[in-house]
C-alpha cells in the first residue's frame, strides 16, 4: 500500500550548512567525551592542597564539573543533530496524502 507519493512538479532544495554540520558531529560527539575524560585524568596529577581531605573534594568537583560538561555537549549535540535532521527532511520531496473530497467544496462555508 502506498501511503504517501511524491507530489509531481515538485523542486528538491541544493544541501546547505546543515550537510557540514551533520559530517562533524560524530567528532564533536566523541570530543564531547574524550576531552573532559582527560582533563578530569589529567587533574590528578596538577590539584595540590594541604591536606588529603581538601585533595579528594577537589578532585571530585572536577570530576563533577567534567561530568557536567560532558553531558552538556551531549545534549548540545544531540540537539543540533536533530535539527539538522529536520531541515535536511524539510529539504527532500514532497509528499501528498490521500485526498478527500469535501461535501461543500463546490459551495464553500465561511
């Protein structure tokens, strides 16, 4: 059963800026996680403080804080992902339903 067909006469859009930006989002993905991951490895070794208690809160708000950045990104990038998709859908063909006759389309009501 075919649902929707293409509408005919209908004019594909050229991909734009959405294309680019699709093409690096894998790479923020992963940077999103691999870099805070670092950085929270990385503050191990450069945190100082006096005593082993005041060491141990500030390495876990780092690690707080990387987790927070981490996830940001995440969702940042799913969001631009998304929308990247709708444009690139909005850009394809047409497509056109079923229609239905309407009982007063030859005398229409206001």
């Amino acid at each position: 059963m075919d649902w929707l067909r293409k509408l005919p006469g209908y004019q594909r859009s050229a991909p734009g800026l959405e294309w680019r930006i699709l093409r690096i989002m894998p790479t923020v993905f992963v940077a999103g996680i691999v870099l805070p991951a670092l950085m929270a490895f990385a503050g191990r070794y450069f945190i100082t403080a006096k005593t082993a208690e005041a060491l141990a809160r500030e390495i876990q708000k780092l690690d707080y804080m990387m987790l927070g950045l981490g996830l940001y990104i995440w969702s940042l990038s799913i969001l631009v992902t998304m929308g990247c998709v709708i444009v690139w859908m909005m850009k394809g063909p047409t497509y056109v339903a079923d229609c239905y006759d309407v009982s007063h389309s030859d005398k229409p009501k206001v």
